[in-house]
C-alpha cells in the first residue's frame, strides 16, 4: 500500500528525512500538497511568500514528474484532504517533516492523532534544523533567550548526517487521485506586481543548490566583512530557499564542512549565521506569543505613535534617508533587503518615526520572499530592544553614518533610487546638504523629485529617546 508524503515547508527531494523514510520504506510514494492558509491564522504567508510558493511548488512537480512521480495540489482543511486521498490510494502511512510555528505544530499534532484513530502510520521528522528547540536548554533547564550561549551549547554538537547523500530511485503508484490545477490556488496576484521579483529569482531546488555552490565559490572568502556591504553581492541569498526548505541547513552546512581549504573567518563567520537561524526557531518554539507581543512583555505598553502618512512613506520608501529608502525599494522590487539594511530601517521605523515594530514585522510579513515567522519576529523586536538578545532600545542607528560606512560610494543607493543616480558620493547619504550646484548637477529637487527629510535624525533620537525614559517612568 502507498506511502503519502505530506510536503509543507520542505519543497525539495535532497536529503528530506520523511522522502528518505518513505524511499526506505519501499512503498509507492503519493506527495502531496495542502494550501490551508487559514490554519497559519494570522500568520498565512503574504503576497511576495505566496508569489514564492507558486513558483516552488511548480519546480518541485517538474522535479517529480521528471522521476515519474507527480505532485498532488489540495486547498481546504488539511486533514479533510488527507484523509481523502488515503481514501482514494489506500494508503496506509503518513510521512512528514515537522513545523514550529504554534497554531502550525498544534495542527500537526490534532492530525497526527485523528489519522492514527484512523488506524494509520504516521511519523514526522526533523528536515529543517540542525538542532530541534527541545534538544537546548540551560542549565536550569530554562529555554535559552541570549544567542552566544545557545551557540555555545550547540555548536561543537556532531553534525546531523544528510538524510539522502544520492538520491535513489523512487516508485509512484500506477495512478494518482485527481490534484487541483496550481493556478486554482491563486497564489498569484491579479496584478503582476511581482515581475521585479521574476528576474531576480529562480525559486527552485536546483538554483538553491548553485547559489550555495556559487557562494562558497567566491563570497564566503570575505563574510566576515562583506557580509555588511548592501552594496557588493557579499551573502548568499539563501534566506527564501531556506524558509521555503528547498535547501536545508544540513546541506548548508556539509557543503561548508567540505570547503577545508577556505582560510580566513568566513565560513565559520557563515555557519554562525546558521546559527541565528536555528536560535530564531529556538525562540520562537519556547516563546510562541513572540510574533503577537513582545518577549520582553513590559515593552507591549511602550508608547508608540501611529500615523498611516508615516508608515506609507516608509513603506514606499520616500523617507528622505536614502539608505532606507533603497532598502525599502529593494523590498518592494525584488521581495529580499539585505541583513544590514534590515536592521537600518526596522530601527528608523521604531525609533526615529516611533512605530511599533508590529507594524513594520507585518509589513515585512507581506512583502518579502523570505517571510519566517522565527526569523522576522527575532529580528523586529532586536531592533525594538524588546525582545531576545536584542539591541537595546537606546542604541538609535544613525541612518547617514550607517549609509556612509556601508555604502561609501552611494552604489546600493544609486541601484535602487534612480533619482539619486547622479548625486556624488560626498552627498549620496546627505543629499539635503548638497549645494544648489550639485543639486542642479543630479537633477535632485529636494522636496519635489526626492523627499525632504521626514524627521531630523537628531529630533528623532532625541524623541525616542524621551519616550523610552517616558516608558521607563510609568
Ligand atoms: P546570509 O548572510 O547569507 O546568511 C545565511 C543564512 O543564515 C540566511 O539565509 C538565514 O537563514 C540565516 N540568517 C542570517 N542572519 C540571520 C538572522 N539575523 N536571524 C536569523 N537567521 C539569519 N530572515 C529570514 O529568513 N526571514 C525573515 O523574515 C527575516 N526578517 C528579518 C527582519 C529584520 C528586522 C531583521 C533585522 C532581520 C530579518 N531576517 C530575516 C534575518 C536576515 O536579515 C536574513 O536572514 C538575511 O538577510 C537573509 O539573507 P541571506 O540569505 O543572504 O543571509
């Protein structure tokens, strides 16, 4: 009888532990899909994810149609389909590979038990870690809160062998059940906003696996530094293919192992990226209300202000600070923003403009390629001082000195703001205090083509400042 392997956030055929279990089992293997946005609750995947799934899904049916095989699309309630197609196939077991968001696992979990009820096999597995949240705790037994002694603990641990080194053979069954068309998903906009997005990504297995390759073969050499520089390609640009688990950390980090002839801090630099990764899932599984409140649960009454002309310029990018808004463009046209910039504007949002960091974690949520529930919650409240190992909140980014140190000659800048193509370096990060002769040089209009300043930065901190120890008082 027929084996059904329930893909979730594990798109790819590489060392993927429930695909490995059930080749092992020698069953034929009927793969499945289940779009159920609603069982995510609040945290359904957004527009730029769904523009990401759409694409993903479709690679990983060319690849199983290419062994033979087929991918079969369901939309409903996930236990409802499930059990539909065991009633059509006959199959007698359920592999899959474990999730961590809370309404996600809780729902897992209620399957698990109704499909055993049902008198089937059913199994999960670890595909997405390196260290599952319940392996860690502290000495007290307590969940860690701080990254470098999470590190610690879990970074001399062996390294989980890959689950498939070759991919084997697989055998399918003779017929499948009737599948819903992809584009019956809708997981595309009516409005083709993503077409930015078309020339920047290919979101499959196989092009996850050369941007690892294509990686390790020049940028890693310089992470340490280079990974701070939005203007040079000095990351992987993993992140999409990561959350989606079209590539896995186990891959990540044996492709890493292998490279014994990098020298410098690079790679172990890299692997402690991984790290973050896992310590977001960590936290996230401990802390399940993160992604609603913050970890710091004081900070919930911190007193924000909230204006939609603000948040719309910082969303569109039109805050007058040109590394923030090249960030924010850079979302908007290709669905990804680089680490540094990420911190940059999370930190304008929250502290210079004063708005909630859920405001921005949503809009995130919407708009990038790479939307992770663990990772974006982690990283929102780093920048709002409220949540785990997080930045204090006193700690204001300079908008312009971190555009000058991290884009020194305004490249990222000109890339993403065209007009600000022609205003030199000196400038690039100030364009306010460019002379009228520069001004009429670039073709910049302050206030007309490109905006003013939407606060001072010494107002803004000045401001956040007051309202932090407005906070701290009450
Ligand atoms: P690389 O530098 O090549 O790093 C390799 C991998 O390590 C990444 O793909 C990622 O999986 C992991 N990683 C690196 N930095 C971090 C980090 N700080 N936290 C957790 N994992 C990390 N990352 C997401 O994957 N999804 C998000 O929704 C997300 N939201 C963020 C929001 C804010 C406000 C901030 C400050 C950071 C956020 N990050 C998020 C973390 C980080 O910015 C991205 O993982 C990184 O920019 C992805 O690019 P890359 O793959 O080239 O990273």
């Amino acid at each position: 009888s027929p084996t059904l392997l329930w893909f979730r956030k594990d798109l790819r055929l590489a060392d993927n532990s429930a695909l490995a279990a059930a080749i092992e089992l020698g069953a034929p293997i009927v793969p499945v899909f289940i779009w159920a946005p609603e069982e995510a609750g609040a945290w359904a995947p957004g527009a730029a994810s769904k523009w990401w799934l759409h694409q993903a899904l479709k690679g990983l049916r060319e690849e199983l149609r290419a062994q033979g095989g087929e991918l079969i699309l369901r939309e409903g309630t996930s236990l409802a389909e499930l059990r539909d197609i065991i009633k059509t196939t006959g199959a007698t077991r359920v592999l899959w590979n474990r999730r961590y968001e809370s309404s996600l696992r809780e729902l897992d979990a209620q399957v698990k038990r109704a499909l055993r009820e049902d008198g089937l096999q059913v199994e999960s597995f670890n595909s997405s870690l390196l260290n599952e949240p319940h392996t860690a705790a502290t000495g007290s037994g307590q969940p860690y809160k701080v990254y470098t002694p999470y590190w610690k603990k879990v970074k001399d641990r062996p390294l989980p062998p890959l689950a498939l080194p070759d991919l084997p053979a697989m055998r399918f069954p003779e017929s499948f059940p009737w599948s819903t068309p992809l584009e019956s998903l809708n997981l595309l906009p009516a409005i083709p906003w993503y077409r930015g997005f078309e020339t920047h990504w290919l979101p499959t297995e196989a092009a996850a696996r050369g941007r690892l390759d294509q990686f390790l073969s020049a940028a890693v050499e310089d992470y340490a530094t280079g990974r701070d520089r939005p203007d040079c390609d000095g990351t992987s640009c993993l992140s999409p293919y990561l959350h989606w688990g079209q590539i896995g950390p186990r891959q990540v980090m044996a492709a890493l192992a292998d490279r014994t002839d990098l020298a410098g801090a690079g790679a172990s630099v890299y692997a402690k990226e991984i790290y973050w990764r896992e310590f977001a899932y960590n936290v996230l599984y401990h802390f399940p209300h993160t992604p609603d409140q913050a970890l710091r649960a004081e900070y919930d009454s911190f007193p924000w202000e909230s204006d939609d002309a603000v948040l719309k310029a910082w969303q569109m990018g039109q805050t007058g600070y040109p590394i923030v808004d090249a960030g924010m463009r850079q979302l908007w046209q290709t669905g990804w923003m680089h680490n540094r910039v990420r911190m940059i504007v999370s930190s304008f949002l929250v502290k210079h403009l004063l708005h909630d960091w859920r405001a921005g974690a949503k809009w995130f949520w919407d708009t990038l390629v790479d939307a992770d529930l663990a990772s974006n919650t982690l990283g929102w409240q780093w920048s709002g001082g409220c949540g785990a190992d997080a930045a204090p909140y006193f700690r204001v980014f300079n908008p312009i000195l971190q555009g000058q140190k991290f884009d020194p000659e305004g490249a990222y800048v000109k890339r993403y703001l065209p007009e600000l193509r022609k205003m030199p370096a000196k400038y690039m990060h100030v364009p306010w205090e460019a002379p009228d002769s520069i001004l009429e040089y670039a073709g910049v209009e302050i206030g007309k083509n490109y905006p003013a300043p939407i606060i001072d930065h010494k107002v803004g901190r000045a401001r956040a400042l007051a309202a932090l120890e407005q906070f701290k008082s009450a």
